[in-house]
C-alpha cells in the first residue's frame, strides 16, 4: 500500500475518511487504544495507551511479572487461546483493528512476527524450519525456495554456519544458533512488526550481541517490539522505551528522555537500577 | 556477522505489507489460483473442513473409552441382575458353587428359571481373591519401594534405563506364561524347599496356616508369589516417578546436615511421596484382584472351600469365570452364566474402587509436590 | 577456633550409620536383583525346555488335535496383532489427541479419568462381556472380530494415555512458536506437537500391542480356538492365537501336547521381546532429531 504524496491528494476526495490518510503519511504500525487483559479476572495489563511509529524499534522494560509479555503477546492474539483471558479496547495494526471480528488469525500472524524467549526450532530439519511458514502462507513457489531459505538464513548470519547441514536436526546448534535460526524462520513470512519476548536473555553475551546488530539492520523495513530485563539492552538497540509497572504503562518517549531525564519517578528509579 | 541481504536474492522484504487482515474472499486466497468464485468458495469449504476435522474426528474417537466403559458396565450388570435377585446377600457369604441339576425341570425363583439344586455362593472366592492379592502386596511392595529408590538415589542414567527394560518385560511377559513358570517350576520348588522349612512351624492357631500339606505346588503360596511378580512392574514405575518428583533442592538439605543417604530417604523423601506409595499400592492391588490366568494356572482352582494354609489349594474370582464358563454353558436356563457375571460385578466394583482410589491418592501426591 | 577433641562415642555413631547405610542400600540392590530373577527364570524355563522340540514344522504345520505345529496360531496372533494395532492405534492415538488437545479442560479431566478406569478394568471381565454381547447376545459365535473388539477395548486406554501424556509434555512454546508464524492449527498438530510427541507415542503404542499379543482371559471365549488359518467373516470365524495352547495343553498328559505348550510360550517371549526392542529402536530414532532427545 504505497501512496505517494501528489497520489494521495489527488484522492484525497475520495477518501471519505481523513485518518486513512493520516495514517499513510505519519504511520502507526500499531495503536493501543485503553486495551486491558485479564487472566481470570484479574488485571494483567491495565488500560495501556501506546502508539509505536512505523519502522522504529520500541523496548518494553519493568520489573517481572508486570504484564510485558501478556501485553506482546496481546498484539499478536498469542492469549486468546489461554484460558482465563479476556480484555477490552483495542489494538490497531496500521489502521486494522486486531481484533475485529473477521479477522483471520493467520494471516495476523503472518504480518506480526514472534520470537520468544527460549530458543525453540521446529522438530525438523534446519531448512523445513524456515521453508514450513513460506509453504504454509503460499509466499513464494516451491522453487524458490531453496533460495529464501539460503536468503533467510543470510539475513541472520547463520548461512555460513549450517550451509553444510540444512538437511539436518537444528537441535545440534548452540544456543545462540538456534535463537538465530528462529529469527530467521519469523523473517520468513515477511512480517511487518516483529515482536520479541526476552530473545536474548538465554543467550551468551556474543550470541545476544549478533542479534542486537540484526534488529538494528532490520529497521526500518521492520517495526520491532522487544520486550527486555537489560535495561543496557534497550538503551543499546530501542529507539523508544516503554516502561510498565503493575500491568500499566508508566511512561513512554524516547530512548534518551527515559534514560536520561525521566518524567515518572518510579522509571527514575527503575532506570538508576534501584529496584527491578 | 553479516549483512543486510535481504533485497540481494531478489526477494523485497515485504511485498505483501498491508495485506488485509480480514478475511475477505480477496484477501485470503489469491484469486489467480483459483478463478472462479464458486471454485474459490469450495475451496474455502474444504479448506475449513480439512481444518476442523481432526478436532471432530478426535473427540469421537475420544468418547469411544467412555463409551466402552458405560457398554461393559451396563451389559455386564443387565446380565447379572436375575442372578443378584436370586441369589441375594447369600452369595457373599455363602460358600457352596453347584450348577444344580442339568436334567430336571427348572425350576422359578423370584420370577428366574433356574436348575433345581442350583446355589451360587462366592464367599471362599472373594476371600481368595483377597489373600492372593494380599500376599501379593506383602512381596511387591517392599520390593517395587526398595528398587525405585536405588534407580532414582544410585544408579546411573544408563543403569536405570535398563531397569525400565526389564520392568516392561515383566509387564510384556504373557500371563499365562507367569503360570506355565508358577506351575511347572516355581509351585514344585516352593513344595519341595519351602514347604518342608515351613513345617518345623508350630501347629498352633494362626502360625498353622502357613504350614501344611502342599499339592504339587499349586496353592496360594505359588499364586501369591507369581501374582507379587506381575504386579511389581506397576508398583516399582510409579513409585520411581514419584521419587523423582522430589526437590534435589530437600534432599541436598538432608545430606548438607550430615545425613547419610538412607537417613535422607527416610526422613526426606519418605514423607514427600507417603501418600503416593499408598496409591501406587492400590493401582497394583487393582491388578492383581483382576489378574487371571497365571492365579487360575497356579492356585489349584478347587471350589467351595477356603484356603487352611498358605499351600492350600485355593480359587479366585477371576479365575472362577474363566474355569467356569465351560460348565456354565450346560445350564440351559442360563442361570450359570448369570451368577458369573455377578462374580463379574464384584470383580469390577473392587476393582473400580481399588483404581479410583489410587487415582485419587496419586493426584493428591503430585498436586502436593506442585504447590509446596 | 579451637580444635574439637577427637571423640570415640562420635566415631562409634559414624561408623554405625555408615554401615547401616550400606547395609540398607545392600537390601536395596537385592530387590533389583528380585526384579531380574523371575526374569531370567522364566525365560531361561522356557526356553530350555522348548528348544530340544522346536524344528521348522512347528512354523510351517497347522495344529492337528493336540499335536503337529503351530503355524495357524502364529497367523493368528500376528492377524489380531494387526487388526488391533489399527482399530486400538487409530482409536487410542485419536482419543489421547482430543483428550490433550482439544478437549475442554472439564471434559478433557473427565475423559482422563474414564481413560485410567477402563485400563484398570480386568481383562477377563472385558472378555466376559465380549462373550455375552458378541458371541452369545449378537449371534456371532466364535469370531475374529469379537477377538479384536474386545482386545481393543482393552488395549485403547494404555494407547490414549501414552498418546495424551507424550502431547502434553510437549513444550508450549513450541506450539505457540507455530501459531507464531500463522500455521494452521492442523499444521500445528501434524508436524509441531505429534512429531515431538511421536517417540512417547509409538512406545506406548507398541508396547501396548505386545500386552494385547499376550492375552488369554479375553480371547478364551471370543476368539475360540482353530486349527485353520484365520477367515474374516463376521460370524463363525474362530482364530487361533499363541496363547491358547499353552494354557490348554500345558498339563496335557499326552508329550505331544505339552511340548506345543512349551513352543508356543518361547515363540511369546519372543514376540513381545522383540515388540519392546522394536519399541526402544524406535523410540531412540525418532528422538533423535528432537530437543529432549533422552
Ligand atoms: N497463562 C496465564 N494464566 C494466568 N496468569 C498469567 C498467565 N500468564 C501470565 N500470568 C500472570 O500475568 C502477570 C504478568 O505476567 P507476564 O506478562 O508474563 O509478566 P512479565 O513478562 O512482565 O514478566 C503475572 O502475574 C502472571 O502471573
Ligand atoms: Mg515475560
């Protein structure tokens, strides 16, 4: 959906709806809007209003258990299927409601790629786990394949690493290897937003510096959303910095206001490493 | 590291942004794979059937124990019941097993025809059966407790696996070869070796009964022991997965004051799976009340009496529907078959009860090893 | 700091609870050997009595009265060895899917619970009620099929357990990592949860048919007892398995008789010891390429 500015003024009477337009020149890759999760009951994420711009990459900090990855996995409707959930307002994703009614789930997570915590390689081989989510959602011919997988597997940095081995179990690799390898098979439905629950946070410092370096590359093709406990981490990589607490969202800007002059005093004192 | 290659093989990183997320007939199949609506609309169809069909398929095929459960209940109690109405309370406590009279007229008790002379008692079954288990239990469980501890507190990955190899040949070996093995050799060893040891016993009142005439081996003694065999399998897994259950975080407490390694399994790991070793006994007794052919292969299988002694001869229920199903036939009132499957009714309510138990023992440890 | 004395009573203690352990742990390893014995035992019985009668005639004749081969009855058990790895697999290995998958938590609880009831049912009372309802109450007399239904529903709750408790101990992450991508939830299934379920599933799936192959109780009064090969018709059709000669001619006094026993049990212990190798070879294989490879 590329509109180029003379394009949109043109048709700008067409559109009966000014925000569409709006939406095309200052994108939101994703809007909360008063969104609020609950597992039986009880508040997870309270009233989170949050607008991450188009190409950026936003870490989500705070203490644990304060509802980081409910929230992440609230964009990618991870939580409906868990029992106990339920919430209320909503999440846009460039202007489309995530949880309208028709919307098809698939093709949500298609276009809202994860990356969780623990590295987790399909049980198959080191090919079949990039090329399953390409086959499954049609991307591409089956014979281009070999080419995406050798594409994908660049993209990360591992093609040199397992070139030799694609045919094989990826349960060989290293840590780092494996979490790299489920970077690439999440890149290989071409999402638009990609969502990370902790992806580092398993890994050794070398490894987690490998995949800063990519999510900084990524951008800005890519809206990256990254939930992490290294606060270093997000003033490293993060454009803008969330910062929850107790389920809400306590402050959010820019990398440097929250580090360096924090509005909220319980972010200064989260930021000066006095709790948390 | 790498570089950004992501447009270098031809591929643009995201061709397909902004697809819609709803699934509006454009958005969902392309419509140059398949050009006609109705085609697309079959398609779709499909594709929905194709999705949900192993969440239908697998909830029939999910119902079907449930089913089978309420089948061989219903049937096995339908059978029975003119023969719980006739026989009353006096089948448990009874002791006399007579098919009656083949030749005479039948004749009507409360409404069923039944041979003349025909009187069903279980009580020496029931008691058998109890006593085989029994002894059963008294060989099992000690042994089942004492090797799971040694696996999960000794023995090296490697040695234990092989445990578990011969505990699923123990299960795997057939039953009635238990009894070809407790009828051949084990009876006639235990007759000729134990049974002369045990006759230095005093004949005095309880003492006796584990003393007396043997039978060429078969009796409760050689029905016992085979019985405690085949159900060490079941005890000596669940304890183990029990064992293993408890925190290294406890027993590595036990042994940082100064404990020797028994001392921590009886003071630490001891109270943690109490309740589940009581459970897992029950699972074995439940095995073992049912267990047929080796007991019926071994026990002697006499009628109308209870043991006098741990050689006697004795029966069990399940091996007295077996051993009687033959004769059974030959009532042509088929009264015979009745009064087995209310042998079958008690077998199954023990048994139930013995399994539920265990279940809920079980549950009750693991749920405690989750909060704690 | 000042040094302890050296304490003879405390040595005395030590000394004593090291030997106690020792002795209780000796007692220990005796029960392993009491597992092992009856094992050996057995098998050593067996097959030392059977090996002196066992000539290729024993597989390749049909039984002939109380002498002659076995070769009907090895057709026979390996028949119902297949008709209920299919009917109890696709049944058990279905259930144990709905049951972790699918399954409303209150239903799914219910269903584990009638699972576990059935599996304590005893067999000789499933054969029992196969007899009443199929043989006598449905006319079919003697029949394979009431062979197979009846060893099946004996067989389907160790099958759907393993199938249930090998589902769930698949890491949610790698589920979630699946729906992550946008694959079908049948995707999900087929080539996410039940390939890392698989080594579980087929253990328990084969190791259930090795208990299946050695039933007697159950098949007594279904199966019937024959000396031709197998038919498949649904009424009158007698078939004769491994376990029957060995309980019926054991105590036969006629030599003949007793040595079929005796070669019928070593071609079993055979049969289920290669069922539960084929078991771990299996099982070895297919977790190899997964993460908690054992
Ligand atoms: N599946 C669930 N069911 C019930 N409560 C949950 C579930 N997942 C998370 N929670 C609760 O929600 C809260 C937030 O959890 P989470 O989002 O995982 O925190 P964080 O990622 O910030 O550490 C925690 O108190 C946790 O107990
Ligand atoms: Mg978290």
């Amino acid at each position: 959906m590329e509109i180029t500015k003379d394009k949109a003024i043109t048709q700008l009477d067409n559109f009966a709806n000014v925000n569409q337009l709006l939406v095309a020149e200052s994108p939101k890759a994703i809007n909360v809007c008063d969104f609020t999760g609950r597992f039986h009951g009880r508040t997870v994420v309270d009233n989170i209003n949050l607008e991450i711009s188009d190409g950026s990459i936003t870490a989500i900090v705070g203490p644990s258990g304060c509802g980081k990855s409910t929230f992440l996995r609230s964009i990618n409707r991870m939580n409906d299927r868990i029992s106990g959930w339920s919430r209320q307002g909503s999440i846009e994703l460039y202007g489309e409601q995530v949880y309208a009614n028709d919307v098809e789930l698939l093709s949500l997570r298609r276009r809202v790629g994860m990356v969780f915590q623990r590295p987790n390689p399909f049980p198959m081989s080191i090919e079949e786990n990039i090329a399953c989510g390409v086959r499954a959602h049609r991307l591409a011919p089956r014979s281009h394949m070999k080419d995406i997988v050798r594409a994908r597997l660049e993209e990360v940095g591992l093609w040199k690493a397992v070139s030799g081995r694609l045919k094989e179990s990826p349960f060989q690799l290293s840590g780092g290897q494996q979490q790299l390898l489920c970077l690439a098979r999440a890149l290989a439905v071409q999402p638009e937003v990609l969502l990370l629950d902790e992806p580092t946070s398993s890994l050794d410092p070398i490894s987690t510096q490998a995949v800063e370096e990519l999510l900084k590359e990524f951008v800005p093709e890519l809206t990256i959303v990254i939930v992490t406990h290294n606060l270093a981490q997000a003033k490293r990589i993060a454009d803008n910095v969330a910062f929850f607490m107790n389920g809400s969202l306590v402050e959010f800007g820019s990398c440097e206001q929250i580090f360096d002059s924090p509005k909220e005093p319980e972010t200064a004192k989260y930021v000066s490493g006095i709790f948390g | 590291m790498s570089t950004h290659t992501s447009s270098t093989q031809g591929l643009p990183f995201s061709p397909l942004r902004g697809s819609p997320l709803s699934a509006s007939p454009k958005g969902q199949l392309n419509s140059s794979k398949y050009p006609y609506r109705v085609f697309l609309g079959l398609a779709r169809w499909w594709r929905a059937v194709v999705e949900q069909s192993p969440q239908y398929l697998s909830a029939v095929l999910g119902a079907i124990p449930f089913l089978a459960l309420v089948a061989i209940v219903i049937i096995l109690f339908h059978e029975a019941f003119p023969a719980i109405k006739v026989n009353g309370g006096g089948f448990v406590t009874h002791s006399k097993w007579s098919v009656g009279s083949e030749y005479a007229n039948p004749i009507r008790r409360d409404g069923v025809a039944t041979p003349v002379g025909a009187t069903y008692g279980a009580w020496p079954l029931i008691l058998g059966t109890l006593e085989a288990s029994a002894l059963a239990l008294i060989i099992a469980v000690p042994v089942s407790l004492l090797s799971a501890l040694i696996v999960v507190e000794k023995l090296s990955a490697r040695a234990s696996r092989w445990v578990g190899v011969f505990l699923e040949i123990l299960v795997g070996i057939p039953s009635v070869i238990y009894g070809l093995w407790g009828a051949l050799t084990l009876g006639p060893f235990l007759a000729h070796h134990l049974a002369p040891i045990a006759n230095h016993i005093p004949n005095v009142p309880i003492l006796r009964f584990f003393r007396g005439p043997t039978y060429n081996g078969e009796g409760l003694l050689t029905a016992g022991v085979v019985l405690g065999i085949m159900i060490i399998p079941i005890i000596a897994s669940t304890a183990r997965d029990l064992i293993r259950q408890v925190p290294a975080s406890l027993k590595d407490g036990g042994r940082a004051i100064g404990m020797t390694d028994f001392e921590v399994s009886r003071k630490v790991i001891w109270p943690w799976i109490k309740s589940g070793i009581v459970g897992a006994t029950f699972l074995g007794l439940g095995r073992a009340l049912g267990e047929t052919m080796a007991v019926l292969m071994t026990c002697g299988a006499v009628l109308g009496t209870t043991a006098h002694s741990i050689f006697s001869n004795m029966n069990t229920i399940a091996a007295t529907i077996v051993s009687q199903l033959d004769s059974a036939q030959t009532d042509g009132t088929g009264f015979a078959v009745r009064s087995l499957a209310e042998l079958g009714c008690i077998l199954i309510v023990i048994t139930l009860i013995c399994n539920i138990g265990a279940k809920l023992l079980l549950s009750r440890a693991t749920h405690d090893t989750t909060t704690t | 700091m000042t040094q302890r004395p050296p304490s003879p009573a405390l040595d005395q203690l030590n000394k004593k609870r090291r030997f106690k352990d020792r002795l209780l742990w000796g007692i220990a390893a005796c029960a392993l050997i009491v597992i092992v014995i009856p094992i050996i035992w057995i098998i050593s019985q067996v097959v030392s009595k059977a090996i002196p009668h066992m000539s290729m005639s024993v597989l390749l004749t049909n039984t002939i009265g109380n002498g002659g081969g076995l070769k009907q009855a090895i057709v026979g058990s390996i028949t119902l060895l297949v008709l209920v790895g299919a009917i109890a697999g696709v049944t058990g290995i279905g259930a144990g899917i709905y049951i972790a998958r699918y399954a409303p938590r209150a239903i799914a609880g219910f269903l584990r619970s009638t699972v576990e009831i059935l599996a304590g049912v005893p067999s000789i009372v499933v054969g029992f009620v196969g007899y009443i309802a199929l043989v006598v109450g449905s006319h079919w007399s003697f029949s394979i099929w009431a062979a197979t239904i009846v060893l099946s529903a004996m067989v389907v709750p160790y099958i759907a357990k393993a199938t249930e408790v090998s589902l769930r101990g698949v890491s949610d992450s790698l589920r979630e990592a699946g729906e992550a991508i946008g694959l079908r939830d049948s995707l999900v299934l087929r080539k996410i949860l039940i390939k890392s379920a698989s080594p579980g599933i087929v253990t328990g799936f084969i190791l259930a048919l090795a208990i299946s192959v050695g039933e007697t109780a159950p098949l007594l009064y279904t199966a019937g007892w024959s000396t031709t090969s197998p038919t498949f018709s649904l009424k009158h059709s007698p078939i004769g398995y491994l376990t029957y000669p060995v309980w019926t001619f054991y105590d036969f006094p006629v030599k003949s008789a007793s040595y079929l026993a005796l070669e019928a049990a070593m071609l079993l212990i055979i049969l289920v010891i290669a069922l539960i190798a084929l078991a771990h070879l299996l099982r070895h294989k297919l977790s190899k390429n997964l993460p908690q490879s054992l």
